[in-house]
C-alpha cells in the first residue's frame, strides 16, 4: 500500500524553465532581466550584519508592507508578502479553494496552476483563450476561485482592466490578477485592488522581473482586508527570511532605478519586435519583457528552438495544439539580441 496520497502520486509536477550552464551562452528562455538590480541592493547586502541571523526575521515583514502600501496608494494590512509569487499561489488555493473545488485559469498560461490546484485536490478547469490569443470573459459561475495572468504568459498581451473588472463584480469567488509582467506594460489592475468596494479581487506583483531580482523570491498581493488576513492564517510562521526583507525594501525604495531598467527593456522589445517582422515573423502585441513569436513558413518553431539551442542560445518552447507553432523570447541586452538575429540569419 502506497504512504503517498493519491492525488500526489497523481500528480505531474511543475517543470521550470531550462537553467543551462554554458560559457558565452545567450539565455533568453526564463524572461529574467538581463540588467542588474538598484545599486541599493548592493548596499543594503554590504550593510546587513549577518551576526543577526541568529534571531528570526519578523514573521509579518511590516517595513516592506509600509513600503509597498505608500508605492501603490493602500493600507498596510491590504499587503501580503510571500517567498515569491509561487508561495502566495499556492497559499490562495489554500485559503480560498475547497477540497475538491475548482481553480479557473486561462489555456494557454502559466502552467503551475494547474498543478497548484491538483496539489489541493481540486479540480484545475481552464478556459481557452480566443482564436488570437486574447483572453475571453469568463462565465460568472465557471469556477470557485479563477487567477487571470495580466500580462498573459506565454502570449504576452494585455487584458484591460476594465474587462477584469467587469468579471470579478458579481463573481462568487475570488479572482487573482497575476501581474508578474505588469511594469513592461501600459496598464494595470492595482487600483482595482485597492478600490474601497472591492470585495473580492487580489493583485500579485514580483520582483524576479522588473526588479531584477529573481534569485531573491520576493512576492506580494494586495486586496481586502479580509482576504489578506486569510493569508496570513496560513502562512508558515516565518516565510519571509531577515534577508529578503532587508533587500526586498531596498529595491522597493529605488522605483527610479527600475522604472530606468523596464525602459532599456521596452526599447530593445521594440527594436526586436521590428528586426523579427522585417525577417517575416509574426510577433504579438508584447506588454511583457518577452515576445511570444510565429516564424515565417517554412520553418518550423520546433526546429528553429532545437537548431538554436545547439547554438547555445536558449529560447522557450511550448509543444502543444495552440502553442507548437510558437516560441517565446525573453527581451535580453542589446548585445544578446544581436548574437540571437545574427544566429537566425544564419539558420534562414
């Protein structure tokens, strides 16, 4: 007899970008930024006395929710903080989906959903995305709980908020906007979150992308009361290391310094969003620090991945009946794109 429970031993976990390891590699499959952190970062780790270690962090990291509350114009108690943006996914299926309930989400997206809600034993129901890519409204009544990715992952565009809105009045559940990317984009839904009617809707943010900060796993939502001490029921007791929070509030200090990175990002999407169509690539409308891309016909999206590869430069491939015939690029340095249409001219 099996110790695990069936739902685990069920389960296909998550499988996470490649994380190669080559000299001069070109990495673009992981949509990190490919420039630096604020300088405060540094300065914040040359400073942080690590005989403090021996004591716990604080366990409600109430200075990067004081942080946080004044950038995006709420209270304290709206914020909750996690170790990433993976943990408080995994903490809303908890809080707010019943066993055997079910978890709403876009097809194409990010795929942990789906198996965040098969880890609670719920059901994953997913809703396809329209012929192009953009995302319908969901029924009111189509599942318990539903996260809208906005930026949408892997296709990179954006949902308006007002569409959002419109769902989530009147919807029996929660809604989770997921804005991993939302700083490469020209709208977002935190006022919605913050909104003084609103009952029901959280906004997720991370630092891995336009703060540069991937290695860290820092994530935070915001919404009501309600649901934020909901979260923190649940949470472990310590989620958050002394560590993260001292560099986590050193980043969110310095808006300047990202808001002057995601601009060198958005300025090199463009340049490669023009050098690919010229090549006859088809690229969607990117609102994210990625470009979800066709190739011209004959090639072949698998190939071009594969021959790429052997070259040492990564890219994100997705097999499938909507998404085979696409790849994803992450926005990298200048230079990096260069070595990527230097390498694609060799391969037409």
């Amino acid at each position: 007899m099996s110790r695990i429970c069936k739902h685990v031993e069920a389960l296909a976990g998550y499988v996470p970008g490649e994380q190669p390891h080559f000299p001069g590699m070109v990495k673009l499959n992981t949509n990190e930024n490919p420039y630096p952190p604020s300088p405060k970062v540094g300065e914040a780790l040359a400073a942080f006395d690590w005989k403090s270690l021996r004591l716990y962090p604080d366990p409600v990291f109430m200075r990067v929710r004081e942080i946080i509350a004044r950038n995006v114009g709420c209270r304290p108690s709206q914020v909750f903080v996690g170790n990433g943006s993976d943990e408080i996914l995994a903490l809303f299926t908890r809080a707010f989906v019943e066993v055997g309930g079910t978890v709403g989400y876009f097809d194409p997206t990010y795929s942990l959903y789906s198996v965040l809600a098969a880890i609670r034993d719920a059901r994953g129901k997913s809703l396809p995305l329209n012929d192009d890519f953009t995302c319908p409204t969901p029924p009111k009544d189509f599942s318990d709980v539903f996260v809208w990715t906005n930026p949408n992952a892997p296709t990179s565009l954006l949902a308006a908020p007002e569409q959002i809105a419109d769902f989530a009045k009147g919807y029996a559940g929660v809604v989770l906007v997921d804005e991993a990317y939302a700083d490469f984009g020209p709208a977002n839904c935190m006022a919605l979150a913050t909104a003084p009617d609103n009952e029901n809707l959280l906004v997720m943010r991370t630092l891995s992308k336009s703060f540069s900060l991937a290695g860290l796993r820092f994530g935070y939502c915001v919404g009501p009361e309600p649901l934020i001490e909901a979260l923190y029921k649940i949470k472990d007791s310590y989620n958050m290391d002394a560590l993260a929070q001292v560099i986590g509030a050193a980043a969110l200090e310095d808006l300047p310094h990202m808001r002057a990175n995601v601009a060198k990002v958005q300025a090199t999407r463009t340049r490669l969003t023009a050098a690919l169509e010229g090549r006859g690539w088809r690229v969607l409308p990117s609102s994210t620090n990625f470009l979800f891309v066709r190739p011209p016909e004959p090639a072949k999206a698998a190939d071009l991945f594969a021959a790429l590869r052997d070259r040492h430069i990564f890219l994100r491939y997705f097999p499938g009946p909507r998404t085979g015939e696409w790849i994803r690029i992450t926005v990298g340095s200048d230079a990096e794109v260069d070595t990527l249409l230097a390498a694609l001219d060799t391969l037409a």
